[in-house]
C-alpha cells in the first residue's frame, strides 16, 4: 500500500488574550492553499464569542510544508449587535467562489435561553471570496429566504460546525450541514435533528433539505462517498444518547434515510464534534467504494471539559476508519477512549 506524506503538527489558534474554539480547515488544491477557521471569543464561554478568524496556509508538494500566515479577523463576517460563531466554509470549484457560512446570535443570548423561551434568535449568514480568502464580501443575511415559515418551529439551530461540500453531480450541488432544535409539542423540550442547506446554482440561492429521520441529532458534517457505483451523501452527526449517528442520502441532500446509531463510535454524556472526510481507496485493494475518516476527541479529560476543542489543542484524536460508505471496521491507530 502507498505511503502518504506526513505534515508537521502545529499549534494554529493558541490560546492567549483570546479564547479561540470550534475550528474548520478547508483545503483548495488548485491554489495548494489551506484555509482554518475558528470563533475567537474573550474565553471559553459559547455567549463569549466575538467574531471568525483565519489564517492561510500555503502547501509545498515538493517539501510536503505548509506555511502559516498570521491570524486574521474576517470582519465583515458579522451582524450589528450579534456575535459570529460555527464557521463552516465551502469552495465552489465552477465560480471560484469561497463561501464561508456561519450564524449570527444577538449579544450573549445563550443557546439555554432559546431552548427555554422556545424563541429562536439566530440568523444565518454567509461573506464570500473570490481571492481564497484575501478580501471579503459584505454580510448576507438569508434567514428569511432560505427558511421561510419554518423559523418559527425551532427554538434555535446551528451550521456544521466544520467544512461544507461541493458533490460531483451535474448540477455540482454545494451542501452546508446543519441541525434545528424542533419545537414538535409546545409542552416539551425541544428536539435537535440534522439537515443540509443546499444550493443547485453554485450559492445564488439556498434551500433546506429534510431532517434525518428517527434520531435526535446535533452538530454534524457530510462526505461524498461512492458506493456500489453510485454516489451518496454521508452524514455523521453529534448525540447525547452515548454513540454517533449516521445517515445516507441518495438525492443530494434533499432527503435522508433514517438515521443508525454507530455504536463503535461512542460519545461522551453530552456529545462531543466529529469530523468525516471521504476520499478514494488505494488502487490495489479491489473494492474501489470510498473510504471515510472519522476523527473525534478521544482523552478523557479533554472530552469532559470540551474546552480544549481547538485546532492543535487535542493531546489525543481518536481516528476511525470506515471502508466502506456505512460500515465500521477498525480504529487506528489505538486511543484511550473506550471505543478502541
């Protein structure tokens, strides 16, 4: 089997006069170019958050090296009188066009506060680029146009956090993966299901697929795998019921099957975010469906705090990999969660 370059671990968001948490990394293979993004907040606290930092990384094939360039504040990604939290990028390879979504929550209202009152504040928004991140658009706010009436039936809702995803169909869909807290009984506490935000004309307009059906699900990201010759949109999603959920779509992001507990893929009390990354096999094996990667904090003391959530933070990442679209089949290399 071939071998694969490995690069240098780095320290990209240190922690300091500011708190920096919930990262994601895009990577733009025309430009050689990594893109990590992360909240910067005044400390841990979620209602402490500020605004969407990045910084730039310039990637040398020959010397497999990436060069960092310093921390910088995206500051047009952001609303009047809200703070800026859960980036989730996407690259739309036909435009040329980076599109990095987050949300917008007024002052320091809490997400407790929204799940009690049962009145959602957040809005969503994206800034785009079409210089991989150098100069930014100013703010789009589409919460109206994107979710319509449906607002008003959820006590709040996040994207990703994480990366977005352009898929290989004709239309070359963009998918953002996201969640709702769903007021289904007035009397009860509201439920959390994932979903994707979806566009069809590489990020003019948006539209929301349906939930993923049966399990409760949160925070989440989404991979393009091919599987039995066809291709199929992967979600893997945060729960607080002790193990990953997982679920298939076969239109793009529109609708999703029932979600499947992963029981290998076991959580913390509360959940704790994942990252799934798809990618072709090596040539030799002979069954050429797509492999996944699932990456998720694996010390304990780091999963019970969830502070050290940041990029280059995590003293230990435990690493699945699933060889085919739906199937687990090992845990490399070995961790100190209980899942190993």
């Amino acid at each position: 089997m071939a071998s694969f370059p490995v690069l240098k671990q780095e320290v990209l968001f240190r922690n300091g006069t500011w708190s920096y948490r919930i990262p994601a990394l895009l990577y733009l293979p025309r430009f050689s170019i990594i893109l990590a993004f992360a909240e910067e907040r005044e400390d841990v606290v979620d209602e402490h958050a500020k605004f969407i930092v990045m910084r730039r990384g310039t990637y040398n094939p020959g010397t497999h090296h990436v060069q960092w360039s310093g921390v910088e504040t995206i500051v047009s990604a952001q609303l009047g009188g809200h703070r800026s939290m859960n980036p989730c990028p996407v690259y739309d390879e036909v435009s040329g066009n980076l599109i990095l979504f987050f949300i917008a929550v007024p002052g320091k209202i809490s997400e407790h506060h929204q799940l009690r009152t049962k009145i959602n504040l957040v809005r969503l928004c994206y800034v785009t680029s079409v210089d991989q991140g150098h100069t930014w658009s100013p703010v789009q706010d589409i919460t109206e146009s994107t979710i319509s009436t449906e607002y008003k039936n959820w006590a709040t809702f996040a994207v990703g956090p994480g990366h977005g995803l352009q898929l290989s169909n004709e239309a070359r869909s963009l998918v953002i993966p996201a969640y709702a807290f769903r007021i289904l009984d007035p009397q009860h506490h509201p439920v959390s299901y994932a979903f994707c935000f979806v566009s069809s004309d590489h990020g003019m307009t948006w539209e929301m697929g349906n939930f993923v059906g049966k399990e409760s699900a949160g925070e989440c990201q989404v991979a393009e795998v091919h599987r039995c010759g066809m291709n199929v949109l992967y979600c893997n999603a945060r729960t607080t019921r002790g193990a990953r959920i997982q679920a298939a779509s076969y239109n793009d992001g529109v609708d999703f099957e029932e979600g499947q507990r992963v029981e290998k893929l076991v959580e913390p009390p509360s959940g704790c975010h994942g990252s799934i990354v798809a990618f072709p096999p090596p040539r030799d094996v002979w069954c050429q469906d797509s492999w996944l990667l699932y990456t998720h904090p694996a010390d304990p003391k780091v999963v019970a705090k969830v502070l050290q959530r940041t990029l280059g933070m995590l003293p230990y990442v435990c690493c699945y990999l699933l060889k085919t679209a739906l199937t687990l089949v090992g845990c490399t290399p070995p961790c100190s969660c209980s899942a190993c």
